[in-house]
C-alpha cells in the first residue's frame, strides 16, 4: 500500500484529504507544521508527501529545501496550495515538487496527480 504524508496547517482539510485517500487505498498521515517533517521520515517510508506552501513556521519551500537536502532518498512532492502562482510552480519544480495544484482542489484532479505522480519512476 503506498503511503501519502499530508503537511498542511488547515486541520481540517488534513482530516477531510486523509479519509478520502484511505478511502480509495492509500495509507495516510498527516502533520499541522512543516517544523516536524524530517524528523516523521526518519522512521518512516513515505511514498509522497502533499505539501502546503504557505504555513507558519517552516514554509512548504524550506521543507522542500530540507528534503532535496537529505542524503537518502526522499518521497516525491506535490504542492497542494492556496497561494497558486506561475513564480511559486516553477520555484517549486526547481526545488524537487513533481507536481502543483491549486486549492481549493478538486478530488477526481488530485487523484489523478496523485496516481501519476507515484507510477513516475525516480
């Protein structure tokens, strides 16, 4: 089963995306700050992770910077945000995100991302 990290500071958005992707067969988990991010993947196998840019604290563009950072592999990206913008997509794919979508999102569009985000190879 592939696993799916959720880095959103809206919590309800993260319950709401969390039970929509187990519903459909994804293992999912969620975190409220970008602060926690590496720390949750040191003892975990995360196949992708969809992640908010605008967040307080660590932004989602500093956790990408952590993860492109990381030495092992790390889980694929999508920027799942409010704040879409064509300077925010290309910074985000020049920061490692396979993909960017705008919120609010609709769950069929995800979905598909989702899907062909994961079947990528790295």
């Amino acid at each position: 089963m592939e696993s799916i990290l959720i880095v959103d500071d809206d919590i309800n958005l993260c319950t709401i995306l969390k039970e929509e992707l187990n519903e459909v067969g994804y293992e999912t988990s969620y975190l409220t700050g970008g602060e926690q991010v590496l720390e949750y993947l040191k003892n975990r196998s995360i196949d992708l992770v969809l992640l908010d840019l605008k967040m307080p604290g660590k932004d989602g563009f500093e956790v990408l910077q952590d993860l492109e950072s990381q030495p092992n592999s790390h889980p694929k990206v999508i920027v799942l945000t409010a704040y879409a913008d064509v300077k925010s997509a290309i910074e985000s794919a020049r920061m490692g995100a396979s993909d960017f979508i705008s919120k609010p999102y609709d769950f069929d569009e995800l979905l598909i991302t989702i899907r062909k985000v994961l079947q990528k190879e790295n």
